[in-house]
C-alpha cells in the first residue's frame, strides 16, 4: 500500500513539472506579444520626448522648453481672452482662442496660458 502513495506522489510530481515547464514557455522567438508591446511603446515614448537637463526646476525647464506659438492673434481677440482668464473663465478663453482660429486645442491653451 505503501508503494501506491509512493507511485502517485510521483506521477503527481511529473505532471506537475510538465505543466509547470509549458506555462514558463513564451510563444513566438523568445519574445511573448506583451513584451514585445511594451518595448514598441517604450520606443514610441523615448523617440518623442526631449531629454531635459536634471538640474532645472520645472518652472525653468518649463520655460526653456517651450514651443514658439505659430501665429499671432489678432488684438481684440487677445483682449477677449485676457479678460476671460482674468476672471477665472480659462476654459471658455481657450474655446474662443480654438473657434477664432482654428488651433488644435494644444496650441489654444498654450495661446491662454500665455496671456
């Protein structure tokens, strides 16, 4: 009777290592799809973005980085949104900047946070 448990906690113990063999197993040439997911995006991420000296504060680093803004509003339009940011309406400063002009909605809050 004894050989029995002996036999079963063997046969038990090959399956075991079997399946465990299988699951360590990635799928394709070494690489599983998620790794290979993760490396593109961290690619993608690295290639757009620009490498900023460490010893700048972020309002510095913030300034020094800054894009130029491509075009110039007309006067009545930046007086409508100084006064709307002014007042605590960015938001709605920022639609009239887009609507006026046409801008993405980056290049309109950099136009707002601007004034």
């Amino acid at each position: 009777m004894e050989w029995f448990f002996v036999v079963l906690i063997a046969v038990i113990g090959v399956i075991v290592l079997v399946w465990a063999m299988r699951v360590g197993r990635t799928k394709g040439p070494g690489v599983s799809e998620a790794d290979r997911y993760l490396n593109q995006l961290t690619a993608r991420s690295h290639s757009s973005q620009v490498a900023r000296p460490q010893n700048l504060t972020s309002a510095q680093s913030a300034q020094a980085y800054a894009q130029p803004l491509p075009v110039q509003l007309p006067p009545q339009l930046i007086a409508q949104a100084q006064a709307l940011v002014r007042s605590g309406h960015k938001i709605e400063a920022i639609k009239v900047i887009k609507q006026a002009t046409g801008m993405d909605l980056a290049t309109a809050k950099r136009f707002a946070d601007n004034l």
